[in-house]
C-alpha cells in the first residue's frame, strides 16, 4: 500500500518486542492495524475493506457507496469492520 | 549459530538474483553497543545486534541491487526525528536514497521474515499488487498516513 501512495506510510511492529507501545494501543491479538494512531481494527481484511479502513482511519470519505461500518462498543476510536 | 542458517542464505542469493530488477535501499535504525537486557522504551535494544546481521544478509543477496545504510540513533538524533523513526532497530525500505516508507520495527523473524523479504522485492520491481480500484480509492489521500500493523513471529 505504500509503493501505491506517496502520502502512506507503513510499520510493521514486532509486538513482543515493543510492550509499551503495545500496550498504548490495546494489542490484544494480531495482526492489530492502527492507523494514523487514532483508528484500529484487528485482523485480516480483504483488500477493498481494508484500503476503505485506511482512508476512514485517515479521515477520508470511505470510496465506497455502501454506508461506512459502524463503530463497535470496543475501544474508543476503534473500526469494526466486517468484510462486505 | 548464525541467525539464518546458510540454506536459506543461499536460497536468498539465488531468489534475490531472478526476482529483484531495480534498486533497494535499507536504512537500519540502531544503537550499536546495546546490551541484550531488555530495559525500558528508548533505552537499551536487546535485538539491534541481530537486526544489523540480518540487514546484512539481505545487503550480502544482492549486492549489486541492495545498498545498506546504519544510522546510529544515539549519534543522530536529528536524522531520526527528520526520518519519523519511533524506536530501534528499525529496517526501512525504500528505493532510493531517501528513507523508505515501509518499515519494520523490532527484529522481523518467524513469519515476519517472508513479509521482509516480500517487501524488498516489491520494492525492487516497484510492484504494489493492488487492484487499479484501490490505487484510485487511495489516490483521495492527500495527507500522510501512518498505517501500523502489529504482528508476532508466530
């Protein structure tokens, strides 16, 4: 996703290795997307689900015309989001 | 006992000379010296040894297409806030002198070594693999973002 976006910047975190920041973002299982820090989902998406979760995340209108996903009860600022 | 056994240096060698048509370049964010303990963030890096030998395998596949670049954190703190880097080790990937935007932080092992070395071969043949409707959604990006993924070696 970076190599198709100049504006993308993407960190693959050991999350053993960094508790800390683990912990700031409520790991809790893996893989654990966080983006722009603020927005989270946690799992494998498929492809458009996941470009949609990224834009949402940065604050972008979601490219897709069906409704965006709902935000879950979890953590605040979290993305729930189900393939469609 | 080395960190990656000499088969699978060799099927590197041998992979990395079909597969990689451009250049890479890796910047290794370090703090030579560290001892093994795990201390505290920003402090000690029980992994940056073992970061540095794996950069290097990587550079020693393909030098002719893979130049590698340390920057110590604790000499050039500067570069690291220019560079947006969190903590050490950390490998960037890029394409040229500049510091990649794919990054790996911690000591990529386990099932994070085939993302590494998948990511320095997209890089090499600039192949992102994305749908043509994804490019275009992500085009709408018009200020940087970060996309973190946590993972674990197994």
């Amino acid at each position: 996703m970076a190599l198709a976006s100049p504006q993308i910047k993407a960190i693959c975190v050991e999350a053993n290795e960094f508790p800390q920041l683990s912990n700031q973002f409520r790991v809790r299982g893996v893989p654990h997307t966080v983006i722009n820090r603020r927005a989270a989902f946690v799992g494998a998406l498929p492809e458009p689900d996941f470009v949609t979760a990224v834009l949402e995340g940065a604050g972008v209108a979601s490219p897709h015309p069906d409704p965006p996903p709902q935000a879950g009860e979890g953590v605040e600022g979290e993305i729930n989001y189900s393939p469609r | 006992m080395a960190l990656i056994p000499e088969p699978v240096r060799q099927q590197l060698n041998d992979r990395f000379d079909t597969v990689l048509t451009g250049p890479v370049h890796l910047t290794l964010y370090t703090r030579p010296g560290s001892s093994r303990l795990i201390l505290p963030a920003g402090l000690g890096c029980p992994t940056c040894e073992d970061a540095r030998q794996m950069a290097e395998l990587l550079r020693d596949a393909a030098p002719e297409k893979i130049t590698l670049e340390v920057v110590d954190v604790s000499r050039d703190a500067a570069r690291v806030e220019i560079d947006g880097v969190d903590d050490v080790p950390t490998i960037a990937i890029g394409s040229n002198s500049e510091p990649g935007r794919i990054r790996f932080q911690g000591l990529p092992t386990g099932t994070e070594f085939p993302a590494l070395i998948d990511a320095v071969e997209r890089v090499s043949r600039l192949e992102h693999g994305l749908s043509e409707e994804s490019v275009t959604a992500l085009a709408m990006l018009t200020e940087p973002a970060e996309v973190m993924v946590f993972a674990t070696p197994t």
